[in-house]
C-alpha cells in the first residue's frame, strides 16, 4: 500500500522515518484535498495511458470520491 501526504503535514518526519524503515511507501504530495488528488491521479494515469498505448489513447476525465459527500472531477 502507498501512504499518500502533504507536503507540509505536521507529522511528515514520522511518515518519512516508516518509509525508510520500509514499513509504508510514502507518496509526498503539494496537497491531497479531493480536487488536487483527482489531478494527481489524472496526470498519472494519462502519462501511462498514453505510453501503453503509443498515444493512440487518452484519459479524458478522472472523478475521485472520498465519501458520499466530497467528489471532484479533473479533466483535461
């Protein structure tokens, strides 16, 4: 599983000390609200479509759902 956090999350030290201890896979990130997380995801998920695909496919649109009531769609 990977840990994913923000980049100015109090706790980071803690998250980094059990990445490098091997106890998670840590993922740092500027923000992990919904809207910067349905980018994230998007960006790398084109990336890799793309490549699989020698450009022939492309992600059109990501919707990340954290609960019920927080969503946020990212598209191109």
């Amino acid at each position: 599983y990977t840990t994913i956090v923000a980049e100015d999350d109090p706790g980071i030290g803690g998250f980094k000390t059990m990445d490098q201890l091997g106890i998670i896979q840590l993922c740092i990130l500027p923000a992990v609200g919904a809207e910067q997380f349905a980018k994230y995801v998007f960006e790398k998920l084109n990336a890799f479509v793309q490549e699989e695909t020698n450009n022939r496919v492309k992600v059109a649109r990501v919707e990340f759902m954290e609960h019920n009531k927080n969503t946020a769609i990212y598209e191109a």
